[in-house]
C-alpha cells in the first residue's frame, strides 16, 4: 500500500500551499522561499548576516507557525516529535548548510524551482531527494527508529 | 504595509497547508522517505501544478506586480557545482532528521517543540558554511 493514508490530506494541503505562494507572486511578484529565512534569524543576532528582505522573510516564517498553529489549535492535533534529538541536531546542521550552499530547499527549488521550469531546481531536488531517501533507508536499516 | 500584509497572509496560508498534510511532523516526512507513504508526492505535484500556472502565465503577461511594480519573474538561478554538492549535503540532513527549513518554522506553530532543536541545528549549518567560504556563502 503506497497510500496508507489516502491522498487528500495531501491533495488539500498541496492546493493550500500552492494558493499561498500564488497569493504572495501576484500580488508582489514575490517568489517564496523559507532557507533564506534562517540567515534573517541570524541577522537578528549577528551583523555579520544579510539583513537583505530580512523583513520580510520574518513576517513569512511568522505566517508559517502561524497557519501551522490555527490548524492544529482547531483540530486539536498537537504533537511532538519522537526522531531522537542527535539526529534532529545533525540533521540540521546540514540542512542549514547544505540549502544556503545549494540556494534552495524543498519550497525554493522543490516547489518554485520546479514550478519555474528552472534547470538547476530539476537537478538539485532530484539529487536532495535521492540522496534523503537513500540516507533514511541506511537509518531505518541501522534500527534508528523513528 | 500591504506588501507585508501579503507576504503574511500567503505564509499563514501555506503553513495551514504544511500542517493540514501532517509535512509538519518529521515522522511523515520520513515515512515518504522510507517509501511507505508516497503522498507528498501528490503534496508536492499539486503545490507545484497551482504555483506553476500562477508563474507561467504572470510572467509571460508583461505585467507588473500591483504592490512592487515590479516586473514577474521565474526563479531560474544559473547551474554550478555547489547547487549539486548542496543538494547531497540537503539530502543527507533532509534523510536523517526528516525536516526541511519550511516545515520546520511551521512545526513549531503545532506546538513540537523538539524541532527547535533542528532549528538551532540549521543555524549553526549557515554559521558552518559563512566561516568556511569566509563570507561568500549563503548568497542573498
């Protein structure tokens, strides 16, 4: 069973991502993106990183928790990870340095890359992808579960 | 002010669809990743058809954005190596902790506090690649 749980909470949520993005691009011609928002946390701290748009990219991780928290305050879906805290912390640190490398994450290249057509995106998220569902399988095989 | 009105607005909406898809919480993430939930496939296709036709026909209109005036653009950045070794180093972290930059903000909003941890992890991965490019990375 490829979908044990159905396709239209992914169908639902996609749409919703999807209108939001569209919203943002239409009325600014902005392109959303959510890796850049970590240099503007750090800009708060540090003036060594770019304050560049950081504004902006602030207001758009707050609307991030925002959303993420009305849905789940309705529903009553509250929850807490159980992935063990080392590979929350590893797995980080090479997130953060590997999308600000590679210019992107899953919205910038994964969703408006590809949703630009754009030739660097196909090639970055078909590798960012192989090599997450390779690295996830060397974990569940080693018995880190989850 | 309505621009970041806007870009609040259009956030708040794309976090109810991270936590709606249940994206928000590692566990699914790596469920899809260990192929036995393959609907974020169907999360991503459908994120990127309405994004996609929103792109391609404003940016082919010659218009411009009511709020900026600016012109709509794509986003197409030119292909080098380090958009191919960043993927592997994404791809690596993405596999192992199961959250992505996005995903990661929004999860704090469902109250999973742990992810602060991957938070923290994130900003020391940009403060990593700041010293070891001496400054040239991240590009803005």
């Amino acid at each position: 069973m490829l979908l044990p749980n159905g396709i239209w909470n992914y169908l639902i949520g996609g749409a919703l991502i999807g209108i939001g993005i569209s919203f943002i691009y239409i009325l600014t011609g902005f392109i959303t993106g959510a890796s850049s928002n970590i240099d503007s946390i750090l800009s708060l701290i540090s003036n060594k990183f770019s304050k560049k748009h950081s504004k902006y990219r602030i207001l758009l991780l707050m609307g991030l928790m925002l959303g993420a928290f009305i849905y789940t305050f309705f529903t009553n879906s509250w929850t807490q990870t159980s992935v063990a805290y080392w590979r929350l912390l590893i797995g980080g640190i090479f997130v953060g340095f590997g999308t600000r490398l590679g210019r992107g994450c899953t919205s910038g290249h994964g969703i408006c890359g590809i949703a630009s057509l754009s030739k660097s995106s196909f090639i970055n998220v078909i590798i960012f992808v192989t090599v997450a569902i390779i690295t996830a399988n060397i974990v569940k095989i080693l018995g880190v579960i989850p | 002010m309505k621009k970041e009105l806007t870009v609040f607005i259009g956030a708040t909406i794309f976090g109810v669809g991270l936590a709606y898809s249940g994206m928000t919480k590692p566990e699914v993430v790596l469920s899809f990743l260990q192929l036995n939930d393959l609907g974020l496939l169907i999360l991503m296709g459908t994120a990127v058809l309405i994004s996609g036709l929103t792109f391609f026909f404003l940016s082919h209109s010659g218009k411009k954005a009511p709020l900026t005036h600016q012109k709509y653009g794509i986003r197409n950045y030119p292909l080098d190596k380090n958009i191919v070794i960043g993927a592997i180093i994404f791809g690596i972290g993405w596999g192992l902790s199961g959250i992505c930059p996005g995903a990661g903000f929004a999860s704090l909003g469902t109250g999973n506090f742990p992810v602060l941890i991957a938070i923290f992890g994130m900003m020391i991965g940009v403060t990593l690649l700041k010293v070891s490019t001496k400054g040239k990375y991240p590009l803005n």
